[in-house]
C-alpha cells in the first residue's frame, strides 16, 4: 500500500469510485478542481497502480472541511480510512488548524462512528439534504488538539 497524493491522472479512477460509492457523485471536474486548488489536499491509497481510498480536504486559515473520504467496498474494514484521517489530522495540527467540519448522511453510521472515534461531535442537521434516496445531512464538528 501506497499513500501519496492524488494526482490528475487519478481522476477517473477517483470518479469510478465516487459513482460505485455515492449517490451523489463527484464530476470529473470537481475532482480535477480539487486537485488543482491550493486549498484542497487530496491523497490516495493505492496498491498495484490501483486506488483503493482516497480522501479530499480543505484549508481556508485555521479551519478545515473534510469534503471526501472513501474506499473501495471490497477494502472496506482494512483501516484505509483511518490511514487517511490520521494523515489529515497530523498535516492539520502542522498547519495550525484548530477546527474541522463535515456533513455526513444520517444514515451513515458506519462513517459517524468512524468521525466520532476522531472526536467529532454533531452540531446540526440539514433536513432532506440528500437524495436517491432521500436522507438528512448530519453537520459534524471536530477540533485539532495540538
């Protein structure tokens, strides 16, 4: 396994995953501007020239968002996504970032309990926030212990 950062020619690969993945699946181009914005920093896991998780961040100051993180369903359950929230975690307390938000579909709970072993405590929601199929987006908030 390999953790490095995303790059353009990992943007179909990326898309592929967010399509099998989520309902409400990345463009090519949201990939592609996350990749190519100073504010994102977007990594990969990758075995054999194949990627197998990945996650996409924002830094705006001394606050962050987590806006993807995800893995391959036949990777689930091999610690990938603690990889990546490790990762971002250790670059954010570098950068000084006390605060990071998320949202997350309520229904999610593998993915709550995995924010919520990293701290992060629900602070909203956003009622019918998502569709196919329709569900509300938990607003999560987590602080950077320095």
């Amino acid at each position: 396994m390999w953790l490095r950062p995303m790059l353009p020619s990992d943007t179909e690969a990326i898309r592929e995953l967010e399509c099998d993945i989520f309902s409400d699946a990345w463009s090519e181009k949201n990939i592609k501007d996350s990749i190519e914005s100073k504010f994102d920093y977007c990594m990969v896991i990758e075995e054999g020239y194949r990627v197998l998780a990945y996650i996409i961040f924002r830094v705006n100051m001394d606050e962050a968002e987590l806006f993807r993180i995800a893995t391959d369903k036949n990777s689930r359950n091999s610690g990938f996504a603690h990889e990546l929230m490790n990762f971002m975690i250790s670059n954010l307390r570098k950068m000084k970032v006390k605060k990071i938000f998320l949202e997350v579909r309520s229904k999610n709970t593998a993915a709550i309990r995995l924010y919520e072993n990293y701290g992060f405590k629900k602070i909203g929601i956003r009622r019918e926030y998502y569709n196919n199929p329709t569900d509300d987006a938990l607003l999560m908030e987590g602080y950077i212990k320095c």
